[in-house]
C-alpha cells in the first residue's frame, strides 16, 4: 500500500482536526462477502500497524492482502475532496 504526498497532507489535516493518530482499514461484511472501510480510528487489538509515508495505518488482518499494490490518492468531485484507493478491486458484487 502506498499513500500519495497529497493523500498525506489530507489524511494529516484530516486527523489533526479530529484528534485521532490513525488511518484504520477494516471488513465490513456484505451480502457476498466483505467490504473494505476506512475510518479515523484507533487501532484495535488484533490490527496488523504499519507506517505509510510518515501516516499511522492500522489494518485489520481479514482484509490486508486486499491493500497490496494500492495507492491511497487524493480526488475532486463536485468541489469536494476525498480519499480513493486506485488499484484496488473489490471481491464483493
């Protein structure tokens, strides 16, 4: 998994405003398998931790093999910025 420097400085501002020290993937089961989510959270018990460009990411085992060879970019829509993870292909309909 890689974050972009612009990723970065969202993710940064993002969790300052927040008071929150860490980026966290987790499943979310669906109806044919599991989601990925991502949320500013802390860390939970079991949470693989790792340090993306000078970010704090927890990750939730089930799902780590799904973020290899993602990047976490920053794009506009409409006026408004989000998170996007390019190169990821999700394994749920």
């Amino acid at each position: 998994m890689k974050i972009s420097n612009q990723a970065k400085e969202y993710i940064q501002k993002a969790m300052y405003e927040n008071n929150v020290t860490t980026l966290r993937f987790f499943g979310i089961p669906g109806c044919c398998g599991v989601n990925l989510g991502v949320s500013l959270q802390e860390a939970e018990k079991n949470d693989v931790i790792e340090q993306v460009n000078e970010i704090k990411v927890a990750i939730q085992p089930d799902v780590k093999e799904e973020l290899g060879g993602v990047s976490l970019e920053v794009e506009e829509d409409n006026g408004e910025m989000g998170l996007v993870l390019m190169g990821y292909n999700s394994t749920c309909c």
